[in-house]
C-alpha cells in the first residue's frame, strides 16, 4: 500500500464505504443552539468540588479504576428512585457507548432493530457498527406513535431490539407510558425506551422506570448530559432487569469509564437538586419557543424536550446560513423542511428571535 493512503484505498469494511463521522457543527459563534445543551455549568461551588475530586482520583491514576463503577451506579440508583437498585443500572460513556453495549449483547449479525422515524440520527449507525439490520417505520403525520403502529412493524419485521425514544428527538414528541406498557406485554423483544430528554418533560416522573417491575424486556436509557449540564462529562446510563446489566457487562471493553468520570458524575448525583435547578428555566424558554414560533407564522412541533423544531421551509439549508450569519447556530436535522432550536438561556432565545425575524423579514420560500 502506498504510504499515505487516501481512506478509498484502505480495505474498509463494504458498508462503511462512503460513510461520513457523525458530527453536529462545532462553530464559535456567539449563540450555539444545535446541540441541545444545557446553557448553565455547575456552580462554582460544585466545580471546585469537582477539581477536588480529580486530584483526589489523580493520586490513584495509576491503578485501573473500578470497571463496575459501583459507586457510580449507586448514586444512579439512587437519584432515579422508583425502588431502583444499583444492580439494575449501567453507567458508560455517554448514552452513545450505552446503546452500543445494547446493540452488542441483543443485535448482532442476522438480527434487526426497530425504530420509528424521524429520530435520532445515530441509531443507524449504531446499528452498522454491530452489525445489526437497521429498520425505520414512519411515525404518525404529528409524529407521535400508538400501539398499533409499533406492534404491526414488529409483527412484520421481527426485531430483537426496539428503539423507542420519548421526548423523541428531533421532534420532542412523547410517547405515553399506556402505549409503552400495551407493546412491552405484546412482544418478548428488548425494548429500549431512550428517555435522554426526560427531566424536560412537562411531567418528568412519567418515566418508563416505573413499568420495570412489571417487564423484563425493558431497557430505560438516559444521560447526564442534558439536564445535569455535564455533556463534556460522557455519563449515560441504562436502567433494567440485572441480568440486562450483565449482559452488557459482556460486551463491555475492560475499564471502559475513567476513574475521572466516575468522579465528575458523582460529584453531580451528590448535587443533583443544585444540578436541575436549571432545568425549570429550560422549560419556561422551550414553552416560549412554542408560543412565539408560530405568532411570526412558523410552523413548530409541540415539544416535550429542550428544543423545538420548526419550519417548514423549501430550502432550509439558506435559512440555516443565512441564520449562522447572524450569529446564531441552530441545526438543520429531522424531516425536510424543518430546523432544530435548542433552548438556551433567556438572551440566547431573545437573539434566536431577533435573527429568524431578521430573516424572515427578508423574505423565506415555505414549504
């Protein structure tokens, strides 16, 4: 082989030919509202709290730390509550290692998992990367789900793992805990209730967690990095029957959550209250979002998460630009015609605003 090589010339695996990485834009402009994160970092209290902590772990970086993380998942545990044992949590790197786990010990060659589009976009490549079919089913026009439509796509395609994100994402849609219960007794695949948007829900103790007792093939992922502010932490998690734990166990790599996020993450579970306080300031922005899109005639979609999509525009991709060039970066994802606005702080949304007004005034083609 010729030395530096060109990726068309390296021996890759066939259905990673012309594939691209994953990646939202990460652009310094003054307002970022593409990703969906959470505006306000930890207190300065909690972060010299969280520097202790690593210099406290820096002491013993020498050794491996430990690869259950048991202290991790016993604050999980704890702050999920609904009698949630620390047997029945795992804990990786973001909510993207946790499906991956998932897809690793109940996917695989042979096998396929269900989702239902639009959602979130890494869920097919999670998919490729084990070797496990991927199926989409559309969603309902309003993007919600029912029963109905779940269980015939299960019917026709015999999956073992089921994707089922609620607050969806990009949408924001939620799916009721009715609907989930009626499919998880109708059906012994895994079923995966990503729920990385839960604490934004306008009744966030409506949470899959509660149906546990009732089903062993259910799987509850969540994150850190949304409501606790701690995207930069790489802290997901899954709740369900322990011996799903253990089979993740299996396909875990050895050592696979740094002593350091351990410690970050527990720093935030021991504050969570001070963590989420937030979280209320997040809604009251999204709900304004919902209630001020529409008054400069957009259309937007109820949302149950941290953001909104709006639209519908023949070319989103100029009203993208022509935003970014005023400063604020949203994301051009989710169904044609549509963009998604993260909620940020309160002068975050007031420039969000002024922008799409200015853009709007401009002139914009519908949909």
């Amino acid at each position: 082989m010729k030395p530096n090589p060109n990726l068309a010339d390296l021996p890759l695996r066939p259905e990673l030919v012309g594939e691209e990485p994953y990646g939202a834009p990460q652009l310094d402009v003054p307002v970022c509202l593409n990703v969906n994160e959470n505006p306000y970092p930890p207190s300065a209290a909690i972060r010299a709290e969280m520097a202790q902590a690593i210099v406290d772990v820096a002491g013993r970086v020498n050794r491996y730390p430990d690869r259950e993380a048991a202290g991790l998942r016993g604050a999980l545990a704890a702050y999920v509550g609904h009698g949630v044992t620390p047997a029945q949590v795992w804990a990786a790197n973001g909510s993207n290692e946790v499906m991956t786990h998932v897809l690793g010990a109940f996917g695989g060659p042979g096998r396929t998992v269900l989702s239902f589009s639009p959602t979130y976009s890494m869920y097919p490549e999670y998919a490729r990367n084990t070797h496990t079919t991927w199926v989409s089913v559309p969603r309902h026009p309003d993007f919600t789900l029912d029963a109905r439509l779940i269980l015939d796509a299960i019917a026709q395609h015999q999956p073992t793992v089921v994707l089922i994100t609620t607050p969806n994402n990009p949408t924001g849609t939620s799916t009721p805990l009715t609907v989930i219960r009626e499919v998880l007794a109708a059906t012994e695949a895994m079923v995966v209730i990503d729920e990385a948007y839960q604490e934004f829900a306008h009744h966030p103790d409506q949470t899959a967690v509660t149906l546990l007792p009732e089903f062993g093939n259910l799987i509850v992922s969540r994150t850190m990095s949304k409501a606790f502010a701690l995207a930069g932490g790489r802290v997901g998690y899954l709740v369900a029957a322990p011996s799903v734990v253990d089979a993740c166990r299996i396909v875990r790599l050895p050592y696979h959550l740094s002593a350091q996020t351990q410690a970050l993450a527990q720093v935030a579970l021991a504050h969570a209250s001070e963590m989420l306080a937030n979280v209320d300031l997040l809604r009251g922005v999204r709900d304004d979002m919902l209630a001020q899109l529409p008054q400069l005639g957009v259309e937007v979609v109820d949302s149950d998460a941290n953001f909104c999509l709006f639209g519908r525009f023949a070319d989103r991709h100029d009203v993208w630009r022509r935003l970014l060039e005023q400063g604020v970066l949203v994301r051009e994802t989710g169904p044609a015609g549509y963009l998604r606005v993260s909620a940020g702080t309160p002068e975050e949304a007031f420039a969000f605003f002024a922008a799409l007004e200015a853009v709007l005034a401009e002139g914009v083609e519908r949909a």
